[in-house]
C-alpha cells in the first residue's frame, strides 16, 4: 500500500502513525501532509525520517491508494477531489461527509461490509462517542432490535485536541500556585469542574455533538427507528471517553445472554465484576485498543430495559484506529 496522511502533525495524526506500526500496516510509501504551519516539518516513523508536504490544490496523489485524513472538517471538503481525482480512497476522520447519502460510515464490527459502496472514493470515519457507543449496541441489536438509547458522555479534555490537554493540566498548576486559571478552549474551566457542553447548540437545544450520536447512530446501524438522547459532558481527564448508556429493546432480554454477546463480539471486551470493584475505568483504558464495557444492568424502570458503562480511548478507537482497521477491513475482502 501507498499510505497518506493528511493533517499529520496533529494529535490524530501521530496517532494514525501509531497505530500503522502497531497494526505492522503493509506501507510501500508513506507521504505526509500538514498546513503551512506544519509543512517542511520531520516526522519518525518506523526509524525513518520524513518530511510533511504542503497541502495545496496542486498536491499530486496519484499512486497513493488510501489516505487517512484528519485535518478538520474545512480542509476535508476544500481537498477532498484533490485527494480522490486519481482514485485514492479517503477514508476521512471529519464530520464533512458523514451524513452524505453516497458516503458510507463505517466501523467495521458493525457494518464492515458498508465499505464496498464508497462512489465517491471516500469514507467516513464516525464521531468517537458514536464509534464506541455503537460498537456496545451492536452485540444487543442482534438479540433484539433496540428501540431507544439514552446516553449520557464523560468526554477527555483530548477530544478538542493537544491544545485543550494542555491547558487542563495547566489549569490545574495555576490553580495549585493561586493563580486565575487560563480558559481558552473551553467556555469554562474545566479543572475541578464538569462542563456539560461539547461543540455548538442547536436550535433544539441540543448540541450538534449530541445529534451526531443521534443520526450517526441510525445511518451506522441501518435502523431508523433506533431513537437516541444523549447528553454530552466533557470532564477533567486527559484521556479515553466514557459513556452510561441506558437502551429499550423490542424484547426483555437475560442478563446472561447479553453478557454472552458482548463477550463474542468483535472488539469489545466485558469487564465487569462489582463485587471486586472491576468495571472500565479511562485511567486503564487510556491506549488500549478495544471497547470496554461494564456496569451492566436490568433498567429498574423498564422491563425491556438495560444499562451499562462504556469506555473507549477516543483517540485510539474513536479516530486513527477505527480508520485504519476500516483499510484493513478491505484488503482482507480485495477491495484496496
């Protein structure tokens, strides 16, 4: 494979070569592309040295086969045909095509299979939240079709990226020596606090954050009767998202059932013993690469009802490895 990536100066972007060596990823070239903020810049990969190239309208990709983007929505659409003329798949980490109907959104223990149809040589890579939230339904889909979700998200500070990181651990060191924390990335402060407020509102109060886990969810899981609520609070960790989630399915279920079809899903794993105090924490999630799920429970207030907990590093899974494993999940059927 001749591997780009786009926007590899970034936090995403460092991941995705993390994770291309990780996953030993089959790279004959590897070129990487930045803003002009970044570009002439060197990056290490694999013991060799390279430099980010300038992303412009005259940037040539042909003979790349995929391209892992991840520069931001603007950039994904300003670049898109750029990427894709000479029939490089992009298979993009933005929200700029994720709804579009000829852009297909995958993650690939769910609808791997999705990734067969992409006209315009691209696609989606979904919303983290949504990625490990729907990696968890899936496994009960199957037992019986769901009929609504209600989630509430405990979002890293990383989600907003190496920035927002930084200024949480530096809050906390202005706080400590008594000085007025620094708020930039964030409408408030999030050292000590909790912010239940991730990206824009919507005219329906909801933020556009929440309605991605809404539609993103129904487009991923072929059902647009799955209904979904969520709330999404962003919380003073560095990294990995957690998320409680409550779901209605068409019929009761067995614990026991559900927890056997969690254990055989792809991706996920249960860890799940309260009596020993085990269940998915973000402090042992933190650069792991799968799903991990616990807490799980009947919904006291709905017989067809359960809940649990979910935790997944949003970085890891929910952007670069996601992507990656969307590739792999192609070479492995012979269509890249």
């Amino acid at each position: 494979m001749n591997v780009a990536i786009v926007g590899a100066s970034g936090a995403v972007g460092h991941e995705f070569l993390r994770v291309l060596e990780e996953q030993n990823f089959p790279i004959d070239e590897l070129r990487l592309f930045g803003s002009s903020r970044s570009a002439g810049s060197k990056i290490q990969f694999k013991g060799k040295e390279y430099t980010v190239e300038l992303l412009e309208e005259t940037s040539d990709f042909s003979g790349v086969d995929v391209a892992f983007t991840s520069a931001g929505a603007s950039t994904s659409k300003k670049y898109a045909d750029v990427i894709t003329r000479h029939n490089t798949l992009m298979i993009d980490n933005s929200s700029a095509f994720r709804m579009d109907a000829d852009v297909p959104l995958v993650v690939p223990e769910v609808n791997g299979e999705d990734a067969l149809n992409h006209p315009r040589n691209i696609i989606g890579n979904p919303n983290c939240t949504t990625i490990q939230m729907v990696v968890a339904l899936n496994p009960i889909h199957k037992l019986s079709p769901i009929r609504k979700v209600h989630v509430a998200t405990y979002q890293a500070a990383s989600g907003a990226g190496q920035s927002a990181m930084f200024e949480l651990t530096e809050q906390f060191r202005e706080i400590e020596r008594g000085a007025e924390p620094t708020v930039e990335k964030f409408a408030h402060q999030l050292a000590y606090n909790l912010i239940p407020h991730v990206d824009v509102f919507m005219e329906n109060d909801y933020t556009k954050e929440e309605m991605k886990m809404y539609h993103e969810t129904q487009k991923i899981m072929h059902s647009g009767d799955i209904k979904v609520s969520a709330t999404c609070v962003r919380v003073p960790v560095l990294r990995a998202h957690s998320e409680a989630i409550w779901v209605e399915t068409a019929k009761p279920l067995e614990l026991s059932e559900v927890r056997a079809s969690f254990e055989n899903a792809p991706g996920l794993v249960v860890c799940d013993n309260p009596a020993a105090n085990k269940y998915p924490m973000p402090l042992d999630i933190t650069g792991k690469d799968p799903i991990y799920v616990g807490r799980l429970r009947k919904d006291l207030s709905d017989e067809c009802g359960l809940s649990f907990w979910v935790v997944g590093d949003q970085i890891k899974k929910g952007a670069a490895l996601n992507a990656v494993q969307i590739a792999q999940w192609m070479i492995e059927h012979g269509a890249l």
